[in-house]
C-alpha cells in the first residue's frame, strides 16, 4: 500500500514479546512483563490483514523473540502466508544454538543478531549477563544449519564500547558476515546524549578503506543500511543512519507491538489497536490501511525518549 507520502509501505516489523533475557543499558527493557501479548493465532490473523495491504516482508523481534517458547509456531505459521516472500528474525542469539535449526524449518530466511562487543567483560557491562559465548555459539550453529544470511547488528556508544569497531569490522573480514552499525537513538537516557552517538560518516573516517557497494545492499534492506566492502572482506559492512542522516523519504516500514498496537514511525507516539477490532475482518483492514496512511513523513526524536516506547517494545 502506498502511504499518504507517496512510500510503498511493505516491510512488517512484528515484536513478539517487551520480555528480554538481556538488559541493555542503552535499550529500554526493564523487568517487562509479558501481559497483554498478543497470541500466535492473533499474530498469525494480523499478518495475513496486512499481507492483503501489501506488506511481502516481515521481521520478528521483540523484546527478545526467542524468550517465546511459541516462537517457531509464530514463524510457520507466517512463513505459510502466500504472499509473505521474506520471514526474517532479529535477536540477541543467547538462546539461538538450540533453535536455530527449528527457526529456518520453520521457514526463517534470514538472521540479524545483535552484538555491540567482541570482549568477554564489556558484554556482561552492557548487557547484564555473562553470555557472549552463547551468541558465538549461536553464530557458528546458524551456519552450520544454513539459517543464512546473517547480519550482525552493533550500537556503538562513545566512551563504552566505540573501540570495539575494530574487532567487529574484522568478522566482517574472516566470515561471510555482513556487520552493520546503527547509531544510537534516544530510547534511553544514553540515547538522549547525542555527545555519545557514534555517526556513520565517524565510522567511515575511522576506515578509510571501506569503499561504498554499488549495488545498496538487497532489494529488501536498501532503504535503510548504506554498505560498504574492502579488499578480501568476506561480509560487508552496513552503516544505519537515523540520527545523522535521517532515511524516512525510503521507509517502507510499519510496526506491530506485542500487543496489538500498530505503531507508523518509531519516532512518533501515534499507535493504532489491532486488538479492539480482530474479530471483525473489515474493521481490521481498515485499522490497519488508516494507520499506514498516518505515517508521518519523517521521525522526530526531538520530544523525548520519555515520550516514546522502549526499544524493546518497538522491536528496534
Ligand atoms: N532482542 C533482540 C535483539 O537484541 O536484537 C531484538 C530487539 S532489539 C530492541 C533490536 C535492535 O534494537 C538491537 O539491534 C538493538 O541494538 C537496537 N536498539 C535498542 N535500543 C537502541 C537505541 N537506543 N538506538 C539504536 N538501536 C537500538
């Protein structure tokens, strides 16, 4: 469906669950609670009412999608919708080795993991918890089960873990890996400090033998990552630019949260609830066509973190 600014909107970011096995500083999820959720029936009757408004690609998130035992059920059952072309899953990987096989079964065809350092200490400092082996594990199990391609996805903070751009790019070098950094955003109280966003332009000063790729990446990721390659790199590198170079004149995506609500922009508090109208098919389509048409033209972080979801709740 084509929105009120003339975008063809039909990328579903789906967040399964606010729940996270990881705390990131710079995420928002808190001892969130799964109430409200949405069931897999839900989610599966949702998907379909937007596949008939034109949405071919869906990526499931959360939260931390895989904290659902249900979630290769979510995946089948989406995988299944004719006119779904794409089912992709973000995820912190901690809970990836034992189902990544059941996930590409299930007709998962691509794989973005997040990792903001390769560094035993500052993953636990970021994150919480002590389990960076577990998303090496993760890694290595998604290759060997051909749940591919896989992204890695990093958040560089200033003074935090900014170093660690090095060691990370150098994945991109040794495997078939595609490594993408995405500048923080203000979901957070860190986010809130732009001294503390490390820009794109930063990065490519930083690696001055990145050299821009011609073709911009895969029909499905072109509007936001901009990617970059080197001589004998395996992956590429991927730069998201929200905060330094805005991309919403490309968007062409809409979110649903865990529970029900559609939300247009990630950085507008504008939502609309699929759960009051499920059970009526008509009102459920035009719910969901009134909230693509409300997309507004472009995000706006000026107002707040306060005033927005978590991130954990948007899905990213
Ligand atoms: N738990 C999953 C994961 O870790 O990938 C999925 C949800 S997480 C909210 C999705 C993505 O959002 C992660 O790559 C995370 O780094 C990113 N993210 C969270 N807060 C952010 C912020 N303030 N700015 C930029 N990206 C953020």
């Amino acid at each position: 469906m084509i929105d009120s600014y003339g975008r063809k909107i039909n990328y579903l970011r789906v967040s399964v669950t606010k729940k996270c096995n990881l705390n990131c500083s710079y995420c928002g999820a808190q001892n969130e609670s799964p109430e409200n959720e949405l069931s897999a029936e839900q989610i599966e009757k949702i998907v379909k009412a937007f596949a008939q408004c034109g949405i071919t690609k869906v990526r499931l998130t959360g939260g931390e999608p895989l904290v659902r035992k249900d979630i290769c059920d979510i995946a089948k059952r989406i995988s299944k919708i004719d006119t779904i072309k794409k089912l992709a899953l973000t995820t912190n990987g901690v809970l990836l080795k034992d189902c990544a096989k059941d996930l590409k079964d299930a007709g998962v065809n691509a794989i973005n993991i997040s990792l903001d350092t390769t560094d035993r200490e500052l993953f636990k400092q970021i994150t919480g918890r002590d389990v960076l082996h577990k998303v090496y594990e993760g890694i290595d199990e998604c290759e060997k089960v051909g749940l591919l391609p896989i992204r890695l996805n990093a958040v560089l903070i200033k003074g935090q873990n900014d170093n660690e751009a090095e060691s990370l790019i150098n994945i991109a070098k040794e495997r078939d890996i595609d490594v993408r950094f995405i500048e923080l955003m203000p979901f957070s109280r860190e986010g809130e400090d732009k001294s503390l966003v490390i820009t794109g332009d930063e990065i490519l000063s930083r690696f001055p033998f990145l050299k821009p790729v011609s073709a911009n990446g895969s029909d499905f990721e072109k509007s936001v990552a901009r990617y970059y390659e080197a001589d004998s790199f395996k992956g590429k590198i991927g730069l998201i630019t929200p905060v330094s170079d805005k991309f919403c004149n490309e968007c062409n995506r809409i979110r649903l949260l865990s529970d029900g609500k559609v939300k247009p922009c990630l950085g507008s508090d504008l939502t609309f609830d699929l759960k009051e109208v499920i059970n009526d098919d008509v009102m459920l389509q035009e719910t969901i066509k009134q909230a693509i048409f409300s997309k507004p033209m472009e995000h706006k972080f000026s107002c707040g973190y306060g005033q927005h979801h978590g991130m954990n709740r948007i899905g990213g």
